[in-house]
C-alpha cells in the first residue's frame, strides 16, 4: 500500500467523522445507509416493527419495494 492511499483514506475518514458530527441530528431515524451501527438489517427491522404496528392498530398498509442495484451497474465494453 502506498502511503498515498494510507493517507487519503486517513483523510476520508477524518472528514467523515467531522461532516457525520456536524449533521447526524439532522438525519432522519428512518435512514440507515449513512447512519453508525445501521445497515439493511435494521431498515428491514424497522420496516417489519412499523408494518406490524399499523396492522395491530387496523390500519391500512401499503409498502413499496425498489431495487435500485441494477440502476448503478457500470458496464465495460
């Protein structure tokens, strides 16, 4: 590993840790993407806790699915 990339990555991480501190109050508790200690498993948790409530409640549900995976897919001739 050069030590260019060491320090890049050194760097990336400083900023993250500094932008993170600076807006992690204004994120909603909805997102997991960018949020420490969260990941799929915990907005699939989520999604599953809410949908339960609201069929407990009698509430109408509705849920809508997106895979995006193939919409980001970079292709090489």
């Amino acid at each position: 590993m050069s030590v260019l990339t060491a320090l890049s990555k050194l760097y990336e991480k400083v900023m993250f840790d500094q932008i993170y501190e600076a807006f992690y109050w204004k994120l909603s508790p909805n997102l997991s993407g960018y949020l420490k200690g969260h990941s799929c498993c915990t907005a699939l948790l989520k999604m599953t806790e809410d949908l339960r409530a609201c069929l407990d409640r009698r509430e109408t549900v509705a849920v809508v699915a997106v895979d995006l995976s193939k919409a980001f897919v970079i292709h090489c001739c």
